[in-house]
C-alpha cells in the first residue's frame, strides 16, 4: 500500500504561481512513478504530468507544457507540481498518483487506469 497526501492548493488569481506537494508513505517511493492529474467540475479526470522512477523522465500534456513542472524527490518520498501563469481554465481538483509501471516514449503515464493508488485531491482555483 502506499498513501497519498496532496497540499498546496488555494484560490489564486491568473498569472501567479503555485506549487503543489504529494507526500508518500508506504512502501519504497522509488518503486513509483508518480502522475498528477486533475478534475474540474462536470468533466473527466486528466492527465497534467508524470514522472519516472528515477526522476530522469518527465512528462506533461500538451496544455501545460511550458508552465507545469513535475519534479520529485526520493530522499523525501515526495513530488512536486510547480504551476506558473496559471489561467482560470486550470481550476480543478489535483490528484497525484504513483504507479509501479515502467515506461519510455510518447503516452507513458497518461491513462488514469494505469495508476494504484491515488491521494484525496487538493482544490486549485484560479479568479480572472
């Protein structure tokens, strides 16, 4: 089992930063790749970006490309979502997800059947 615990969402407005945090216990952190993905009201969840075991990959959609940030850290069982100018059409409930799938090359770590387990959500709303 490995639990999941997400923070750093707030109500913000357009253009300034946030940075998300998903702390991880449980089994061997290293052993996962992580996701985040996110779910705004009425609508699907989807995938924002994921990251390999080792930190050497990362991957992001194509609608926060040049903005999001994945990034984690081993030594502190934890990942990261830095998110710069962000719009109103990034509001959402983010979620992180650790998978102990391997994966190399285009579409790794999109599909939300591919994860384990899952946080609770941390709510990110961003005003115009």
């Amino acid at each position: 089992q490995v639990q999941l615990v997400e923070s750093g969402g707030g109500m913000v407005q357009a253009g300034v930063s946030l940075r998300l945090s998903c702390a991880a216990s449980g089994r061997t952190f290293s052993s996962y790749a992580m996701g985040w993905f996110r779910q705004a009201p009425g609508k699907g969840r989807e995938f924002v970006a994921a990251i390999s075991k080792s930190g050497g990959n990362t991957y992001s959609a194509d609608s926060v490309k040049g903005r999001f940030t994945i990034s984690r850290d081993n030594a502190k069982n934890s990942v990261y979502l830095q998110m710069n100018s962000l719009k109103p059409e990034d509001t959402a409930v983010y979620y992180c997800a650790a998978t102990p799938v391997d994966c190399v090359g285009l579409g790794c770590y999109e599909g939300v059947g591919e994860y384990d387990y899952w946080g609770q959500g941390t709510q990110v709303t961003v005003s115009s």
